[in-house]
C-alpha cells in the first residue's frame, strides 16, 4: 500500500525471514542509511513503514531489505468481506503459516527425547546404543533446526550475531564432533558407554559423544519459538477485529422509497439508508428522519447514549438503541471514523519500539566471544606441542559447553509457569517482550467507561418530595420506563424491578422524543423524564427536588424527573455506576510506583465525579477526548519521558492500548481492544491490573535470573574446556543441572499470591 504527497511518499512492506528483534533492527538500520529514506520496522507484525522523497521507488527499499538478507514486498490489498466468516479464514491463514514450524517441533521433540534419556541414563546404554542415538539425532540437527542455522548464515554475512549463531555454532560443534568420535574415534566401539565419572582429565575427546545436547537444545529453543509465533500470528487481530465491528449489510430507500438490501461495501455518498431499533448505523451520515437515542460508547466512551434527530450526525457501527432512523451517507470506505481508527491502531502498532531479547542482546557479545576463545585455544595448544588431536578437541569443547541448553530453557520455562499461573488468577500474558515494558512502567492511563466504571447506565438514588413512597415511585416509573427501548429507560426500570419486584402494566404509552415518556399506570397518570416535559404539563419540581437535581446534574449524572396526577412527586439519578473494586485498585496501582491517570471521552463533571470516588486528583483527568485524541495523550506522557500503561476496553481504546508501552484490555471488553493489549484482564475487576503488572515484573525478574545462571554456568565451564580438561560427564552433569536449577527457579512463580486475597 503506497500513499503520496506532493515531494515525498509512504509504503508499507511486507518483511519476511526475521527471527528476532535485532533482525528488525538490522533492517531499520540499513533502510535509514539511505538518503531520504525514514523507516521502521516492527519484528511483531513483520511490516515496515518506509517513507521516502521524490526519486526514491519501491524497488530500491526492497533491494536494500534484501540485500540485508530478508524479504520484502509490498502487501496484497485486503479484500472486502461481506458476512463471510473472517474468524475461519484468519484461523486458516495462521494455520498455513505456523504448520512448517509445528512439524519441525514435532519432529525434534519425539526424536530427541530418547536421545537425551539414552544419554542421561546409563542403564539405557544398550551396546549399539550411541549409533542409535546419532540416527535420532541427526534428524533433529539438520531438518529440525534449519531455521537456526539458516539464520545464523544470514548474520554471519552481515557481521552479526545473535541467538540463532549461538544455537547453530553450539548443536553444529556438538553434532560434528560426535560423528567424528563415533566414525572415526573409539566412541562407536560396541559397547560404549558415559560412565559417571566425575573426574578433571586432559583427554582426546575420541570417546565422548555430544548428541543429546546437539538435539535436546534443538527441540527447547523450537519450542519457544513456536509458541512465541502463535501470539505473533495475533498482531494484526486488533485491525481485523476493528473492521469486523460494521455492519455487513444494509437497507437502502431506491426511488419512491423502495427498500433494498445490499452490502455495506455498495454503499455511496449521498445513498439513504435505514436504520431500525437494534440495528449498527452502516456508515457515517446525517439523520434526514425520525429520531433515536444512538449508544456510540464503544467509539466514543461516552457512557450516556446520544438523542439524534434530523440533520445531526452519526457514526458508522454505533447502535440505534430506539427508533426507526434514515441516514444519508456522508463518507464510505476508508473515510470513516471506523477506518481512521484501525489505521490508527496500525500506525500506534508500526511506531511501536520493539523489545530487544535478552538473549540476544548477550548473544552478540557472548557468541563473538566463545569463537574467539575457541580459536585462541586451538593455537594455543598447537603452539604447545599438543598435538592436532588435543588442539582440536579443546577447542571444540569451548564451542560445546557454550551450547545454551539451560539458556534454551531459561524464557519458555518462566514464560510458561507465568502465564499458568496468570490464566488461573485472570490474566494473560501474550508474550515475553510484553514483561520488559512492565518493569519501567511508571503511569497508568485508566479509561473511565467499563473499567473504572461498571459501563452500563445504572439508578443510583431517588430522592422524594415530601409526604411521597419510594416504592411508589419506583412503582409507577418503572413500569413507564419498562415499556420503553431507551437505555436510560431500562436502566430506571432495572432499578425498580430490582427494589420492588414485578412491575403493573401501564395503559396508553407514548414515547416523546427527546422529552421522556408519558402513560397510565394503576389509574395514575405519570409523567417521566426531562424537567422542560414537566413544564409542558404546567408542572414544577419544588425545591428539595429542584436542588437534588443540580447536584446530581453537577456530580455528571442524569436526572430524571417523575410526575403524576398534576404534581411533581420525585428526582432519579442514573449514572454510570463506579465498581465497588475500583478505589482499591487505583492504591494498589499507586502501591506499585505508577501515578493513574482518568481518561475518558465523557464530560468534564462526570470525569471529575468518578475521579474523586475512586481517589484520583483532578489534574490527572483527562475528560471529553476522542479516540485519536487518547492516542495524542499517551504519546504526549511518552514524549515527556514517562513509560505508559493503558488499560481500556471498547474500541476507542485500541488505538491508545497498542501506542501504550503496556496494553491492558478488560476481557469483559471488545476484541479489537483485547487484540491490541499486551495482557488480558479475564474479568472485569480493575485490581486484576495491579496484579498483572505484578506478575509480569516477577516473570521478567526470574527470565532475567534464570539467564544469568544459564550464561553462568557457560562462563564457569569455559576455563576448563579451554585447558582441555573437560570430562563428559561433568559436562553433562553440569549442563543438566544449571537446566535443572531454571526449570525449578521457573516453577518458584507457581506460588505467586494476588494481594489482599
């Protein structure tokens, strides 16, 4: 997809055969030497976003990227889907891409388990066992791990080094001295065995033999890489999930006013269309008929549904929550406030840093490092008169003990044990470069509506003029405002049936429009809604309910007026009700370092109300903002230096959850904005973020010890391969117990407890 501007152009690219963060980079980098180029790449949803000055063609980036050693392309347009089942299709797509990757882990890991068990248990050493053991293994070494080595071969001839080299170089050196000790060695005399001898002895290395660690690092590292994949896959969900939320199909009024039902994408401007009660708006337009109250709160936040009537607005995929509407289309397609937020949410993806993996920052040091040594030792010891033999054996024992097994272990298994434990209190975690975020986060965005707020219009009070029944009240105008579609309606309803049971049936209902309702019940005739259809009737609220109806309409709630027989008789409040977990959150939240912050597209007076329930300060509320405008203030934290937090749940927030830092989506909210959250909060409970972010910082803690136990132990071995004195089974006994020590540090996050419960 290529746009243009007078002077300059943009393109984005299709990057394929990254395999790590540093590979992004490396891309990043080489297209920003260009002169006139500005590129970033993000390793997450394999896209780069170029922009480029006059005289510069596509042609030429994707050269540079694959010159680099990846590929490029520019993506096929989506098509337009109209019903069809886009959840299958992603399902399949995902499927096809992953299936290669699957099939190499299954292969490795059926394969390399008896090789690592034969190795690792001498009872298992039957007398042919070894050549047993390089059949299963070779396999592994050279179909399964492709890929690393692969990899490995593309950073050498850029003059890098990453994860993928360490795996190649280490399962490589392993394989290769094996077959050297089986075929030409005493390692294949029949017989054979790994003795557990746990002695320092300078030796040739004839007999030793180092599959398992060949194939077992092969078939961990896969894994990992697996399942990070599959969460990779979902990246670009959050879009997806955004452009599935419109209607698929819509009513349009043809000449004389027959109706005529065709796709969403046939629409044109300047097309009527209609709208019934319960039906999403098809596209952005002006109401030429009828009116209805629209519940817009997923694009906009704005908990109160609003009252539209002829020549006001309204947005595509918001619902009609009362009566029959026609609509002229204003903008179709990509213009439309829908589309403009899922490209926003793709340019917040883009823009995005990607988080460098701890392995391979210390990979690129680490590797270069292990080589170096190795070859010093080779020369060493022929320098010394060792001998080919010996030279050659101490050098490959470098390369072999520098093979990170436990290092292979040391992200999948904290990984898994963390996010184990998270689904089971409520959370998911969707990958390891989500938990660095976690650690320098130091402000909480909080969206107000479905999160701090229950997101449903709720009665809160009823206040009575005197000598007046609360029940009766209840009573009368619940069942009025039983018979209506409107939201505040059900929610006074709700209310009622709740407090004083089964409710009459009122006689000569009228609905009026922008006014409230007006009926019989039980002989009475009541009247309830705005104060200005009191006044119609000739009728004023006294002054305890005059008053209570400021305060209510001060505090950002809505006041509903109730009348009946000629004579004002009480005030309703209906608000968006806080949770009752909400106060305790927000300490927890400030417990653990992070200022909150209140966003919200609702007015100012409701904002600041909610605010001073759940002990937010006034100048951290951010109220009456739009979604691109939630996307502008957590860029604006950023660009002051703090590390933001977002936790939303409607669509309006996916934009602002995928710029954030870290994207916390309420799981009780919709796809597209879990899609574009890092963690998902399962429930709705907003202390579940607190401990979220807790769990993530503990995971982070134990990937970040694990692997430096893991490069420990390499570090410590090191010296005694170098000097030539390295016993197999020392190092198979080392090399199982550092992999030991990280699957049961790993295990330690099993016992992590929420707070307070």
């Amino acid at each position: 997809m290529t746009t243009t501007t007078p002077g300059a152009a943009e393109v984005e690219l299709a990057i394929g055969g990254m395999t790590c963060a540093s590979c992004a980079a490396r891309i990043e980098k080489k297209l920003n030497r260009m002169e006139g180029v500005e590129a970033t790449v993000n390793y997450a949803t394999e896209k780069a976003k170029v922009s480029f000055r006059e005289g510069i063609a596509v042609v030429d980036l994707i050269a540079t990227v694959e010159a680099t050693g990846y590929t490029a392309r520019e993506p096929e347009p989506e098509p337009v889907r109209s019903g069809s089942a886009p959840g299958e299709e992603a399902a399949r797509e995902e499927d096809d891409e992953l299936r290669p990757l699957r099939e190499r882990l299954t292969a490795a890991v059926a394969l390399a388990v008896p090789v690592v068990a034969m190795a690792m248990a001498p009872a298992l050493q039957f007398e042919y066992w070894q050549w047993l053991s390089l059949t299963l293994a070779a396999p592994v070494v050279t179909y399964a791990a492709w890929p690393f080595h692969k990899a490995a071969w593309t950073n050498a001839k850029h003059g890098a080094a990453t994860m993928d080299t360490l795996i190649s170089v280490g399962t490589g050196a392993a394989f290769l001295w094996s077959l050297w000790a089986l075929f030409f060695g005493t390692a294949g005399t029949p017989g054979m065995t790994h003795p557990f001898e746990f002695t320092i002895a300078r030796t040739d290395g004839a007999g030793n033999i180092y599959l398992e660690a060949a194939a077992g690092v092969t078939a961990f590292i896969l894994a990992g890489r697996y399942f990070e994949a599959r969460s990779k896959r979902k990246a670009g969900a959050a879009l997806k999930a955004l452009l599935e939320l419109g209607a698929k199909d819509v009513t349009v009024l043809r000449d004389g006013g027959r109706e005529e039902r065709i796709a969403v994408s046939a629409l044109k401007v300047g097309d009527r269309f209609l709208v019934r009660p319960g039906e999403k708006i098809a596209t952005d337009g002006v109401v030429v008929e009828g009116s209805s109250a629209v519940d817009a709160s997923m694009l906009t936040g704005e908990s109160v549904p609003v009252e539209v009537g002829p020549g006001e607005g309204v947005t595509g995929a918001t619902l009609n929550a009362g009566g029959r509407l026609v609509v002229e289309a204003t903008r179709v397609g990509a213009d439309t406030q829908l589309a403009r937020m899922a490209k926003l949410v793709e340019d917040a993806q883009n823009g995005k840093a990607a988080a460098q993996r701890l392995a391979d920052k210390i990979s690129a040091v680490f590797v270069p490092v292990v080589i170096a040594l190795a070859l010093a030792t080779l020369a060493f010891w022929l320098g010394n008169g060792a001998g080919l033999t010996a030279a050659f054996t101490a050098a490959v024992a470098v390369l072999i003990i520098a093979c990170p097994c436990a290092l292979g272990l040391a992200t999948p298994t904290a990984l898994m044990v963390g996010t184990g434990r998270g689904a089971q209190l409520g959370i998911l975690i969707k990958g390891p470069e989500v938990l660095e975020s976690t650690r320098k986060v130091d402000t909480i965005v909080l969206d107000k509506t479905g999160t701090v707020t229950t997101g449903r219009m709720t009665l809160l009070a009823v206040h009575t003029a005197e000598g007046t029944d609360e029940d009766e009240v209840l009573r009368l105008a619940g069942a009025l405002e039983h018979a209506s579609e409107h939201p505040i309606a059900q929610a006074v309803a709700s209310g009622a049936t709740a407090r004083v049971g089964a409710l009459p049936v009122p006689e000569d209902f009228a609905n009026l429009a922008g006014l409230g309702v007006q009926g019989i019940v039980e002989g009475h005739a009541v009247l309830v809604g705005r104060e200005k259809l009191l006044t119609e009737w000739s009728m004023s609220l006294p002054s305890e309910l005059r008053r209570a109806k400021a305060e209510a309409e001060a505090a950002g709630r809505t006041a509903i007026a109730v009348a009946w027989d000629g004579e004002a008789r009480a005030v309703l409040e209906v608000a968006d009700a806080v949770k009752e977990t909400s106060p305790e959150a927000i300490a927890r939240l400030r417990a653990l370092g992070l200022t909150p912050l209140l966003l919200t597209g609702d007015n100012k007076a409701v904002a600041e109300a909610v605010a001073a329930e759940v002990g937010i300060a006034p100048e951290h509320v951010i109220a009456e903002v739009m979604p691109q405008d939630k996307v502008a203030v957590v860029r604006r934290l950023q660009s002051e230096g703090r590390s933001v937090a977002m936790v939303g749940d409607g669509v309006n927030d996916a934009a602002a959850l995928a710029q954030a830092d870290l994207g916390l989506a309420m799981g009780t909210g919709t796809d597209a904005a879990i899609e574009a959250g890092d963690l998902t909060l399962v429930r709705g409970d907003l202390r579940v973020a607190a401990d979220a972010i807790r769990l993530s910082r503990k995971t982070l803690g134990t990937i970040r010890s694990n692997l430096f136990w893991a490069f420990a132990y390499n570090v410590a071995a090191l010296p005694l391969a170098a000097a030539g004195l390295l016993n197999p089974m020392i190092a198979g006994a080392a090399m199982a117990f550092s992999s030991v020590f990280v699957v049961g540090n790993s295990l330690r996050l099993r016992g992590f407890q929420p707070t307070g419960r």
